[in-house]
C-alpha cells in the first residue's frame, strides 16, 4: 500500500475543486479508478480534473459512448475519460476501445473501474466516493461524501494525498 488519505468533500462545487487540486498531483501516464455508487461524484471529480489538466471539451459522463478523450489546451496530457460500468471484459474491452491517443501519454480516469481495468497499471490511484451518513437519494448531490484515495505502486510511494484537503 502506498499513499492513502480520506476526505470529507461537503459539496459537488467541493468535489470539483478536489479535482482541481488532485490535477496538479497527476502527470501523464497514470491511471486514475474512481468507485462509489451512482451519483456518487465520479464525473463532478473528472470535471475538476479536466479543469485542472486544461482539457478540451466539456466532461461529461461517458456512459454511452463508454470513453472520451478530452485533448489538452496547454501542453499538457490528455485526459481519457473511461465508463467501465458496461465492460463485462474488462481489460479486452478496454484494449477494444482503439482509443486514438497513446495511453502512457494521457491521465486515464476509469469510472466503475475496479476489478476490470487494474492491470493496465501497477501504479495506480484508486479514489472510493461514498456517501456520508444517511445520504442514499442517489438524486440528492448535497449530501457530503466521504472521498478515500489510495496510492498504488512506485509511482505513489512518496505522493502526500494528506495536501489535499
């Protein structure tokens, strides 16, 4: 285990802004799992993320597209938006995405990602979103929520995700 912190994010705006921070952590070629339940904050995150990677194009949940490659505006890494939700395969389906950008060369943040997609890295964040105490009207985004990130790897040994909050 490497590095690991939990949160309490009051708010989508908040959540957004965790995003924001953890971008400045993220550099090209990580991968990036983000678990919790619908309407956990799983794309209010990446939101804060593509903000905070100077990405092209709005972010969105890739439900229906399955993913989405937000290029950067400032020479940074792309940003590739994944929803694992619907990948029985996972990793074969991954590979069968023929995403067009080079995966070591972007940040991929994988939405419903854990226990498909964790061989494409060793080195990984795994960020779990739940909901704080009593919250469980998946339409109701005021409810605090409790954000765990954990480290993976060489990759993540020395990070401090404790300056996050």
């Amino acid at each position: 285990m490497g590095a690991q912190t939990t949160l309490t994010v009051a708010s989508p705006q908040a959540m957004t802004g965790l995003g924001l921070r953890l971008a400045a952590l993220l550099r090209a070629g990580d991968l990036v799992l983000l678990s919790g339940e619908l309407g956990a904050g799983k794309t209010t995150l990446t939101r804060g993320l593509g903000e905070g990677l100077g990405v092209r194009g709005a972010v969105t949940s890739p439900t229906f597209v399955i993913a989405r490659v937000h290029p950067s505006l400032v020479a940074g890494p792309a940003l590739v938006h994944v929803d694992a939700y619907r990948l029985g395969g996972g990793l074969d389906e991954m590979e069968d995405l023929d995403l067009d950008v080079s995966l070591p060369e972007s940040v991929v943040v994988v939405e419903w990602g854990e226990g498909k997609v964790e061989e494409l890295s060793q080195d990984r964040l795994e960020v779990r979103i739940e909901r704080a105490l009593g919250g469980t009207d998946p339409q109701d985004d005021s409810d605090p929520r409790q954000v765990r990130l954990t480290g993976l790897g060489p990759r993540w040994a020395a990070v401090d995700l404790g300056a996050l909050a």
